[in-house]
C-alpha cells in the first residue's frame, strides 16, 4: 500500500498493483465496513467502570481512559492527516489557504487555553475555552457523523434501482441524525445563564423527575463535555429542537426498518448497509444515554478512528465497497507520536502543579475552585490543559482537513 505520507489532503491513497482486487479479494483480505472496530464502542466505559471500582479518582480515571483511545488510535489517525498535509509540500504550494487556516486553528486554540486558565479571559462572563469546547463538540458531532454517511453511501453507491436509491437515502438520514436526539434532550436541561445543575422549568428536566429519578442525578446528568457545561445558543434550550429531531429520527429508523424487510430477497446487498445503518442507530442512541460523556463518547471515538484508518487504506476502484488496512508503519509511527505527546502532557502537569503550588492539580480539583467571592475559577488540570495547548489544536486541524477531503472527494465518489 502507498505510505499515507505521500497523499495530499484531497487525494487518497491510490491501489498497490501487489494486491488483487475484486469481490474475492475483498471478503477474504479486507474487513468489513459494517462492523470493523463496533465491538471497541463499550470498552472505555467498561474501562471507566472498573477504575472507578478500584476508587480511582474521577478525574484521573477519565484521563487513563482517554490515554488508552488515544495512543492506539486516536493519535495515529490524527497523525495519517498531518502526514498526508503537513507533512508533504505539495499542501503548502498547492493549498496554502486551507494550511494558512490549520495555522490559525493551533494559535486560536493556544491563545483560548492560556488565557482563560491563567489569564481569566471571558467571553460573555465565561472562559474562551468553555466557548471553543462548545464549538468542538458540535464539529466532532459532524466529522463523525459525515464519515459514517460516507461508508453508508459506498456500501450503495453502485445502486440504480429508484427503490434501493431511496432506501440509501433513508439510511442517510439515519445516520446523520442518530446522535443528536439524546444529546439534544441533555443539553435542553442546561440552565440559560450556565449555572450549575439542571433547569428547573426544562421540559427534560420535568420528565426525568417525573420517571422517579432524583433530583441530584438529574443536576449531574445535564450535558457537559470536557468537564464542563457548554456555552449553547438559545436554541438549544427549547424542547421541540429535541422533540422534532428525535421524530424525525424515530420516524426515519422505522421506514428504513421496512423498507430493509420487505425488500430483503432482491436486495443482495443490503444486509450489510442494514447492518451498518441499524449498528449506528444503536450507538448513537445508547451512548449518549450514559451519564459521563466524556468516557462514553471515547467508545464512538475509538470505532470512529478505527474506521478512519482502514477508509484510508481502502482500495479504490473495487467492485464492492471496502475498508483496507492500515500500513503498520504508519500506525507505529503514530502510536509513537502519542506516547512522546502523553509524556509531554504529563511532565507540563506535574511541572504546572509544582509551580503554582497546588493551584493548578495534575488530574484536576475534586470539586471546582472558588475566588474570595465564591465565584468558580477555571483551573483545568494540567493533564486536560496540557492536552488543550499541545494536541486539541491538532484535532481540530484534522477536522478541518478531512472535512474538506470527505466533501472533494468521498461524497463526490460515494452519491455519484
């Protein structure tokens, strides 16, 4: 397979003459788009489970599960865009617009880090970084989202018929609204002036309370992300934002359920499209369900970059769809890159701890520090804060990047 490094942002990888190709080759050498890396999506709350039995603090449990995504996947398939853009000059020649907005990605990302942990710079009385944290999670919502669409389309883009057209559409909308219905109903109970706990008069609210959960759990099950709660859009709040997309989603899961049975015996390709769609389905709807985002969300990321990976590696020009799989070299290279990140970001906290003299914690502060006023302070650990100036900026340049690559090229090939 051609190394990852040698391919520009809006390229992939081109097919290695050594490998056949054709339907044989695929289902004997390639894994399957419908399931390749599901079974990771409980492994880190399962993980998050058994650390905090061991009464791992919550803070540092979180962290040794985000680190056990990270170094195997999270940071490889990171690394297999910053070697296919960065890494090559063909991007800085031929697409300087598009690496002059990654520069500014990272300084943006640094100067909301800095300033809103050691400077107190607010935006509209909350850090920069709550507002950027914001901004992060609806993009990640829609890097996942769109990749899950493009696999979904490949595994139809040779479909004619108006019937299987219409059911790769119905698929579609599946897929690109699975995450939101449980994610929106937790982020309705957020309080307007992002006070603690959850809003009283929030329909969410009402209906928690009403099913006979306390009122503590439903203060701690509002949507937060990043250890914090994020800054949302009026919009966010209002309960037939929900309602209407939870609709929309229940109503398109049943047709596509229908239309997947009744057409069963004369679509030969369907089961593995069904498959997939009803497996993203699932996953999107019981994750958010779990009342630690953070650690529930590293399971979509895990099977997210999994799935990034062999897409990468994919073989183009085959008679089925498929993944590949990814070049060990570019993988170990990856995974080096990680560990020497995860030892950065450690010796910044411990560094960070000792010289503010406890003010700043390695793994964060059990409950969040107050001012002379009792106002709460925005003091991260030094973990999460060393992982926001020396990797989140590159996360969301792999966003950016890849956003552009799935649009030029993916959706192009895949609804052609």
């Amino acid at each position: 397979m051609s190394s990852l490094g040698s391919q520009t942002c809006g390229t992939l990888p081109a097919v290695d003459s050594s490998i056949p190709v054709g339907p044989a080759a695929v289902a004997t050498a390639a894994p399957s788009p419908a399931t390749f890396g599901l079974l990771l999506v409980p492994l880190p709350l399962l993980a998050y489970a058994v650390l905090r039995a061991f009464a791992v603090p919550v803070g540092v449990a979180e962290d040794l599960v985000t680190v056990a995504v990270m170094v195997p996947l999270g940071g490889p398939h990171v690394v297999a865009t910053l070697r296919r853009t960065f890494g090559t000059a063909a991007f800085w020649r031929d697409q300087l617009p598009l690496a002059m907005a990654s520069v500014a990605i990272l300084v943006l990302v640094a100067a909301a880090a800095v300033g809103s942990a050691f400077f107190g710079f607010e935006i509209d009385g909350r850090p920069a970084m709550t507002h950027l944290l914001t901004f992060f999670f609806f993009w990640a919502g829609l890097h996942v989202v769109q990749q899950h669409a493009v696999v979904a389309a490949r595994l139809r883009a040779h479909d004619r018929e108006p019937a299987m057209r219409r059911r790769a559409w119905l698929g579609a909308v599946v897929v690109v609204t699975s995450l939101y219905p449980v994610a929106l109903f937790r982020m309705s109970m957020a309080r307007a002036d992002g006070g603690p706990g959850a809003a009283p008069d929030a329909l969410a609210t009402r209906c928690l309370l009403g099913l006979g959960f306390d009122r503590q759990f439903v203060d701690d099950y509002v949507f937060r992300i990043g250890r914090v709660a994020p800054v949302l859009p009026d919009l966010m709040h209002q309960a037939w934002v929900w309602l209407l997309v939870g609709a929309v989603f229940a109503i398109a899961t049943t047709c596509f359920v229908v239309s997947v049975r009744s057409g069963k015996r004369s679509d030969p390709r369907g089961d593995s499209h069904a498959r997939f769609v009803l497996a993203v389905a699932l996953v999107g709807t019981l994750v958010p369900l779990f009342p630690n985002l953070d650690v529930a969300f590293q399971g979509v990321n895990a099977w997210h970059c999994c799935q990034y990976l062999a897409l990468l590696a994919a073989p183009m020009g085959v008679a089925v769809p498929a993944l590949g799989r990814p070049d060990r070299r570019s993988w170990l290279l990856g995974v080096a890159a990680s560990l020497g990140l995860v030892a950065a970001i450690l010796l910044f906290a411990l560094l960070l701890e000792w010289g503010t003299g406890g003010a700043f914690r390695a793994f964060g502060h059990e409950e969040p520090p107050t001012d002379g006023a009792g106002r709460v302070l925005y003091r991260p650990g030094g973990v999460l804060l060393g992982y926001y100036l020396l990797g989140f900026g590159f996360l969301l340049v792999h966003y950016l990047c890849d956003t552009v690559h799935f649009v030029a090229r993916g959706a192009r090939a895949s609804f052609r």
